[in-house]
C-alpha cells in the first residue's frame, strides 16, 4: 500500500526449504525514491492482510493476531488477538 508521502509499505515471506523460519515473515516500509527499507519489522506468522491510517499500519495475521506498529518508525504500538463475539478468530484457507 502507498502512504500519503508516496512511501510503499508491504508484507511479504522469505521461503525456506524447510517451511517459515524465525523472523521470516516481514512487513517493511520503503522510500519510494531511494528504494531503501525506513523500517522492517519481523515476524514468525504470515501476514494476511495490511491497511494504514495516518499513524499506524494494521496488520493481521494468520494465526488471528492484529498488530499495529507506527507508520513512521515501525514500533509496535500494540498488538491482540481477534475475536467475534467473544470467540477467537482462527484463519482458514481455501482452495
């Protein structure tokens, strides 16, 4: 997604033959002039899903976390797991 000062910030994987590794999962926010990463910050899930407001990206996981880290500097400003109606949200995929 592009921010309002034409940064892109993305989430993505470092495959592995022997499937996520430690810190493998990623979320980074990059200049778009310079192409260099402003921030990474690292995880062990795979992310699903990202949305940004003026101040924090969201970012949901495959394990039915959200996080939200500071769009500026990429600390985490809090981070729970989803639940509707009092049950927790599990992932499923489909094919």
């Amino acid at each position: 997604m592009e921010t309002a000062d034409g940064d892109l910030v993305y989430a993505d994987v470092v495959y592995h033959g022997h499937g996520l590794q430690p810190g493998g999962s990623f979320v980074v926010r990059r200049a778009v002039a310079s192409a260099e990463p402003i921030w990474v910050f690292r995880t062990e899930r795979k992310a699903t899903d990202l949305d940004h407001d003026t101040e924090t990206v969201y970012v949901t996981y495959d394990g039915g976390e959200i996080v939200g880290l500071d769009l500026r500097e990429g600390n985490v400003r809090w981070r729970r797991h989803l639940a509707v109606a009092g049950v927790p949200v599990v992932a499923s995929r489909f094919c």
